[in-house]
C-alpha cells in the first residue's frame, strides 16, 4: 500500500506542469506594450525617447511600476495584459527606461 501511494503520488509531481519562467521585458513589451509604445499611441511615450521619457524616470521606479501595473491616464492597467506577471510588467519597464538612457 505504502509503495502504491509513493507512486501516486510521485506520478502526481511529474505530471505537474512545470513553473514557467518570468518573460523578459523586451519579450512583454513586443506582445503588448508596444502597441502603443511604438507608435505614440494616446501620448505613450515612444521607446527610445529620452526626452519623452525623462520626466518620467525622475519619478522613480516604483512610481514607475506602480502607473503601469494599476494604470494612469489613457494607459489601462497591465496595459490591458491579463496574463502577465506583476514581474513581467516590472521587467517590460525596465526594457523601456532601459532603452530610454
């Protein structure tokens, strides 16, 4: 009885799905972000426009997470991502600011 539940349970781990990992930033912000980030969209500002982008990293990156995870402005929370990761927003800002240095 023992060794049949050993191997039920062990069958059970196995058959688990495994844990993806976190997509990189710059694979979120091609999925998602830049649909308005590469165009402007709704005054988003561009990736690469460090003038546009200034402003905004001098408030920080928390301030920044913060806006792209519940929202600000025009730009819906997530972007509108329900599948990603608080992490994964987090690493598509830091691709942004990134880009913007």
């Amino acid at each position: 009885m023992k060794k049949q539940f050993a191997f039920i349970v062990l069958s059970m781990l196995m058959a688990s799905p495994s844990i993806a990992a976190d997509r990189s930033g710059e694979a979120v912000y091609k999925a998602v972000c830049a649909t308005c980030h590469a165009a402007g969209l709704m005054n988003a500002p561009k990736l690469g426009d460090k003038a546009a982008w200034k402003p905004r990293i001098a408030q920080g990156m928390p301030k920044l997470y913060e806006h792209a995870l519940k929202g600000i402005r025009m730009m819906p929370a997530k972007g509108t991502c329900t599948n990603c990761s608080d992490k994964e927003i987090k690493n598509a800002v830091d691709y942004l600011v990134s880009k913007a240095k």
